[in-house]
C-alpha cells in the first residue's frame, strides 16, 4: 500500500485520533479498529474507538475491547470528535454507514482517512484508501502499518486483532476475497504468536443453546428454495421472541443453504424495527452485490453482501424473487 507522504508525515508526531466503523460492527470492523488502536496508541497518539452502534457479546475477548465507546452523543464524546487531528473511518465506504456519528464526522474539521475494501467507494475523506481486492480492512491495516513503520514489531495483541479480521472476512479462509497477500500476511501473525485455534474457536465455536436452536429450526422450517438453485430464509417476530434473538444470533446463518451443491444464491430476511435486514450471499461468479444496490439500498463484495428493504416481508421476497431472476 502507497500511504501519502503528507499523511506519514501527520501521524510523525502524537495526534488526537478518532477511529469509526460501520454499524453493527462485525469481526472485521473490531478487527482493523482495534490494530489500529494498539498500534497508533505504541506511536503515542491519543486514540478514542468510537463505534455507531454495539457489536454482539462473543467479542469481548477481544484485546483493547474495553476501551471502545458506543455512540451516545455525550459531550464527552462530541468533544472527541470536535478535537480530533485526525478521523480514521475504517470498514465501510458511504458516511450512511455511521448514521449515529455522520453528524460529528462532518462538523469535525479533522483529517479524514478512509481504509476500506468494499466495492463502489464514496471518496468522502481526504485520504481514501480503497482496495476492493483485499480480504478484509484488517488486512489493509497491516499493510497501512508496514507502509509507515517498516521496524514495527507486531504484537501479539495487535496481530490477533488482524488476524480476527481477516479469519471472518474470508469466513475462515474460504472466500475468493483470500489472496496470496492474505495468507502471506496471516503468517506474519501466526509469526508474531497468535493461536488460530483459540481465535477460531472465540468467533465461531460460540453458540449459545438458543442460537444453536434458532438454526436447526430455521433450516428445518423456514427455508425455501425457488428455482432449484436460490434460497432464502425469512425472521419474523416469532421466531424472535421464541429463540430469545439477541444481536449477532442470526450471524452466519445465511451461509448455510450454499451447503447444498445447486445453491448458488441465498439470503436471510430478517424483520427489525420497521424494516427487513437482508444479507446476500452467493457461490463463484454470482454477483449478489448488484442486487442489493440496486434493489435494497445496500451494496458490499460480489460474494457477500447487505441490504435493507422498508416495505412487507411478503413484498420483500416478492421483489427480490423478480430481482434475482437473471
Ligand atoms: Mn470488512
């Protein structure tokens, strides 16, 4: 990666830092925001981690975890943004993303960076590093630290955090998105002593009795299959109520019909507060991310993407029945 030397030579000196990611943020956005802390925080920048909203429980193992803020609009917090040197807004590429921070993001006259690595970058910082080929953010953040520090020793800390970045963005190294860049940077981290099957182990093997349920049953009874070859499962307020859904239950339910060999596509609808959430994922060539920008105001990887749809379930699936045609 090519850092401007007029950035390199900002962050020369202890700064005010602000790091952001997206909403909900998942195991990449903790991933790169976190590095980023243990390492700007080893250069002596004072550093806030400011997320819009809250990430599921099964991260709090994470190192620096505790040091991250939720958005809640305190002085405190606003003062944070108002006096940062510099914004790092990681993980996402649209500032409607962070809806809960778009505000103090704007009115700050700090420096914006962008290090991001989803398709159809809105360029709204100074600095916009885009790299739609890479992994993860994650992975992107340790290329940005070896840009501008090429004698930083990478800490244990610091390579667990990329590495659980990396490990959920490639969902285990198995997404097209993994590159020969990825793995040659995932042995720079097993190098710097992370252990995979710990890590491996905290983001997948976490299930609680409920969660584990709320699959089986939704495999068992709500999914649907069109067309031989696209499948998708709809969450209502029933199952809500009866699996005790809490943030991030329904994480990695969608992978599950491109077990099957014919599924190319399959989505999960899931009904929130006045809208649907809709996850995309499809196997090879399939581009789900051109329905969901086109469709349901989302966008994302070619592979994996996200949408959100503001009418009925029933109207939902309709549409994305007549969308998901060619
Ligand atoms: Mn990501």
């Amino acid at each position: 990666m090519n850092v401007d030397q007029a950035l390199q030579d900002i962050l020369a000196t202890p700064k005010n830092i602000v790091i952001t990611s997206h909403q909900k943020p998942d195991g990449d956005a903790l991933g790169s925001s976190l590095a980023l802390y243990g390492f700007l925080t080893f250069h002596q920048h004072k550093v806030d981690v400011i997320f819009p909203t809250d990430f599921p429980d099964y991260y709090n193992w994470m190192p620096f975890i505790d040091i991250t803020q939720i958005a809640n609009k305190t002085d405190a917090q606003k003062a944070s943004f108002l006096n940062a040197d510099l914004i790092f807004c990681l993980d996402f590429n649209s500032i409607d993303r962070v809806e809960e921070v778009k505000e103090q993001i704007n009115q700050s006259k700090a420096i914006k960076v962008m290090l991001d690595h989803h398709l159809k970058p809105q360029l709204f910082c100074d600095y916009n590093y885009s790299s739609p080929k890479s992994s993860s953010t994650s992975e992107m953040v340790y290329d940005f630290i070896i840009a501008i520090d090429r004698d930083y020793q990478l800490t244990r800390e610091v390579a667990e955090c990329i590495y659980t970045g990396i490990l959920t963005d490639t969902g285990g190294f198995q997404f097209s998105c993994t590159s020969n860049a990825t793995h040659i940077v995932a042995s720079k981290l097993l190098e710097a002593g992370i252990e995979p099957d710990i890590i491996f182990n905290n983001c997948y093997n976490n299930f609680s009795l409920d969660r584990l349920k709320l699959f089986g049953f939704c495999l068992d009874q709500k999914l649907k299959i069109i067309r031989d070859s696209v499948a998708y499962i709809c969450i209502g307020p029933e199952e809500k109520k009866k699996f005790n859904i809490q943030e991030g239950d329904t994480e990695g339910l969608v992978n599950f019909p491109l077990k099957i060999d014919n599924i190319g596509i399959s989505v999960l609808f899931k009904q929130d507060e006045g809208k649907i959430k809709i996850s995309f994922r499809s196997k090879h060539q399939i581009d789900v991310s051109a329905i969901a920008r086109e469709h349901f105001h989302g966008g994302g990887h070619r592979n994996a993407s996200g949408g959100t749809s503001y009418e009925s379930m029933e109207k939902t699936v309709e549409k994305f029945e007549k969308s998901s045609m060619n």
